[in-house]
C-alpha cells in the first residue's frame, strides 16, 4: 500500500496533510507520466491469491499468524481477517510460458501452507467465500493483528458514522449489520496484475473493463454466505457494502461507493484514474512520508508516491490502476474481479482467459466502445456476478449491440483471447490448455459456484442447512485437494 503503517489513531491534521500531499504527488505522477521513456519495458504477469484457513470440520481457524511463520515464504502475508492469507506470486514475462510458471508458485506456496497448517489442525480453502462462516466469525475480533487493517477499519467507521449495512437477495436473502469492516474477510480473490506501457493503458484498461463481464462469468464461486443461497459471485455485492464508507441517512451524498467498477471510459491516460480516486474518495489512513515528489520528477527522478500508492490501495475498483517505482517505475492493471480457487489449475485458467481477452479486445477497443456505453458494460458485469453462466450481456457485434447469454459468449470470444496472448509472444503450448479448461467448463456449464449450488441442493434434501453447508464444503476441499479442474469434479 506504499507506506508502513506504524499506528491506527489519527487527528484531523494528518487528514489536511495527508489531502495536501495527494495532489502534489498527482502532479508529480501527470509530469512523469509526459516523459515518453516512463514505464516502456516489458510485458510482465503476477497474481496474487487470498485464502481461508479452516479447521477439520471446515470452520474458519483464526491461526494466520502462526502458519504464517511455520512457513517462513516471503511470498505468503497476513490477510484482513484471522483465517485469512495471501499468496504472492513472482511476476513473470508474458511472452513464453508464464501461465506454467505461475502454476507451479501457486503449486509450491499452497504445499506450504497446507505443510505449515496440518500440525494446527488446519488447512487451506481456495474458496471465494467460506460457506460455513457464521456472523459470529467476523466480529471486531476477527481483524488480523496488524495496524494496518485495524486503521483501515477506523478510517471506513470515522467516514461512515454508523453500522455496515449487508443486503444481499438470490434464491435466498441476507439482512444484517456490522460495526467494523471484518465481515470483508469473508471475500477470497485471485488477483492478476499486467504491467502495460503508458501509451498503451487507456486502451488496455477500457478492454480489460469490457471483457471482465464475460470472464467473471465463467469463473464465478461464492454462491453461498451464512448457509444462504446468493449471486453467483456474492463477493461483488458483499464487498462494496461491507467496507461502503458513505452514510445510509444521507441521501445527497454525492460520493461513488468505494468499491465500484468504475465511472467511465478512460479517455487518454492511467492519470484520469489516480485524479478520480483523490478527488472522489476521502482518505482512510493519512500517514505522510518525506518525500518532494514535484522535486524528484523535477530533477529528472523516479518518485515513490507513497501517500498516493497508499490511497489507491484504499479504493477497490474491480480493475484497478496501479503505480509502481519498482524496475525502473511502471503502470499495471490490476484485475481484482475473479474469486479464490475452486483450485490452481483453475485460477491460472481463470487468468489466461481474462489477460488474453483483454489484450485481444485491446486493438479494436475503439470500434467496440463507439457501439456500448460504460453504463451498459457495468450492467454487463453485475449481471454475469449474479447469475454467472446464466447472464444476458451486451456485446456489440457487426455495428449493433446484441444480448447473448454469457456461455455462448464466452465460447465465441475464446478465439480472440488466444490471438491476444500469442501477439503478445506466449507459448500456444502454454495458453492452449488453459483456454481449453475454460471451454471444456463452459460446455459441461459447470463452475465452481454451479457445483457448489448442485451438492448442497442434494444434501439438503436429507439434512440440516447448517450440516448440508459443512458437507459440501468438506466435499469442495477434497476434491480441491486432487488438483483436478472444477469442471471434472463429480455430481450427486
């Protein structure tokens, strides 16, 4: 998030000069950004996986902590909750084989974990929701031992004033309240970084904004929270409101959610994204470093921009612009929309699909978004959250806007995924399988949330909703545990 976050209190002050330092790093980001050397370098991935901790009866096991330590892999962190941990990966180029390589992180760094866990009898969940979470695991005493989230969570209450409000309606419907933001936790994401030229970003981005509908519907797998039966991807609802920093009382607010897929098209470059999460979104954790940014760029340097790293970290767009001063400074997109799991060989998928789709809308961008507007492409990616294989998307076609339902879609743009991924030198060895995964599951229409419904519909049948819930995750983490994409997972 670009600074170490050393305390959890603030005055009003910090606030004023933490605000003061924003914009003179967004100065600092629009000149550097003018210099045509910035960031030109090449393409790299990395990805980033949270997951759940869980117990022998599959409830969440608040032990991050100590795993964390038994593991001693500088790749692996703390996550916001107890149960929770993150996984991150080592970039790597795109061109050659990258999906192999970020297979066999995942691989590597999962082993761990699970080595780490199984003398505290736990273990890992790639899971993009525990099913067997109740409210009681996400009280104020779920947070991770860490300044970091427990300024984070003082920074959302200090905005919003009043509790966290959770609605959230599917074949079934939650209600409740929340005084703090642990209830976050509950979400388990797979997150995909691209490193992209400045020059090529604004394009890069719309495509990735355009194409997150259709992959997302493919990969959705959190259809269950508290035993009830939700959105495809109930992780897109519940996020926006578990960490919403805006009052329900106050009707005129004109402030945008936190968590939102965005506001527009890009028009010309990655700092449109920076200046609207300054001027859209007050500050949460106003730590202020050293640095003269507007001196550094003057004078022919790279600037950290911390303080404006650490506010964009505080600002969960599902595609989000990322800032980096490592490798010579460069811009990333990253792609935060895709769940946890179901397991490696299916989030590597999930990733080839999504940075190939991108990178093949990516020349043609213009065209398409002259016949769909950004309001309809929102639509787009709440509906596949919803109802995932199922949706009604837009996509434009031939000079008009069509609705298809995303399964067919999704077969149809398989073709211009693997064309991007080969312009952009990766190996047809190393993206064939994993675009064959997607079809394969798109045709036998089973994602991982599809699986999750089928099982507990039939456990239900003969017991009680909250044993149903444990049986069917206890199911998901075996057959996890084999390796073997979801689509080949057996059904009652």
């Amino acid at each position: 998030m670009g600074l170490t976050i050393e305390q959890d209190c603030f005055a009003e002050e910090d606030f004023e000069r933490f605000s003061g330092r924003l914009q003179d790093q967004l100065e600092a980001l629009e000149r550097l950004l003018q210099d045509p050397g910035f960031g030109v370098g090449q393409s790299s991935i990395g990805a980033e996986v949270e997951l759940s901790l869980v117990d022998g009866s599959a409830r969440p096991l608040g032990i991050n902590r100590e795993v964390l330590a038994r593991a001693n892999d500088r790749r692996l962190t703390l996550e916001l909750d107890r149960f929770n941990l993150e996984i991150n990966a080592d970039p790597s180029p795109l061109e050659g084989r990258p999906f192999d390589a970020l297979e066999r992180q995942l691989r590597e760094t999962l082993a761990k974990v699970e080595e780490a866990a199984y003398p505290l009898g736990g273990r890992a969940a790639t899971i993009g929701i525990l099913p067997t979470l109740t409210p009681e695991d996400v009280d104020a005493n779920a947070l991770s031992d860490a300044n970091r989230y427990r300024a984070l969570s003082s920074g959302l209450r200090r905005l919003r004033g009043e509790p966290f409000e959770i609605r959230v309606s599917g074949e079934e419907e939650i209600t409740l309240e929340s005084d703090h933001i642990a209830l976050e936790g509950a979400n388990t994401s797979f997150q995909v970084h691209l490193r992209v030229d400045p020059s090529r970003f604004a394009a890069a981005y719309n495509a990735a904004q355009l194409a997150s509908s259709v992959v997302l519907a493919t990969a959705v797998n959190s259809p269950v929270l508290f035993g009830a039966r939700l959105w495809s991807e109930t992780r897109i609802a519940l996020f926006r409101q578990s960490v919403d920093d805006r009052s329900a009382a106050s009707i005129d607010d004109w402030r945008p959610a936190r968590v939102s897929f965005g506001h527009g098209w890009v028009r010309r470059h990655a700092y449109e994204l920076f200046a609207e999460s300054v001027s859209m979104h007050p500050p949460l954790i106003p730590v202020c470093g050293d640095e003269d940014a507007r001196r550094v760029v003057a004078h022919g340097q790279l600037p950290l921009l911390a303080e404006l790293r650490l506010h964009q970290g505080t600002v969960w767009r599902w595609n989000r612009a990322i800032y980096d001063p490592a490798d010579g400074g460069h811009l990333r997109i990253e792609f935060r929309a895709l769940p946890s799991g179901p397991t490696g060989v299916d989030m590597v998928a999930n990733a080839a699909f999504m940075l190939g789709l991108t990178l093949g809308l990516e020349p043609s961008i213009e065209q398409l978004l002259s016949q769909i507007t950004f309001g309809q492409a929102r639509q787009n990616f709440y509906a596949a959250a919803q109802r995932g294989l199922d949706a009604e998307l837009l996509w434009p076609r031939a000079g008009s806007l069509r609705a298809s339902r995303a399964d067919d879609l999704a077969l149809e743009l398989l073709p211009i995924a693997a064309r991007g991924l080969e312009r952009h030198g990766v190996a047809a060895s190393d993206l064939a399988p994993r675009l064959d995964l997607i079809r394969a599951r798109v045709e036998k229409r089973q994602t991982g949330a599809e699986w999750q419904r089928r099982v507990l519909a039939d456990l239900r049948r003969t017991g009680r909703k909250r044993a149903s819930t444990s049986a069917m995750l206890g199911r998901y983490l075996e057959h996890s545990a084999t390796g073997r994409p979801v689509h080949e997972w057996p059904l009652p």
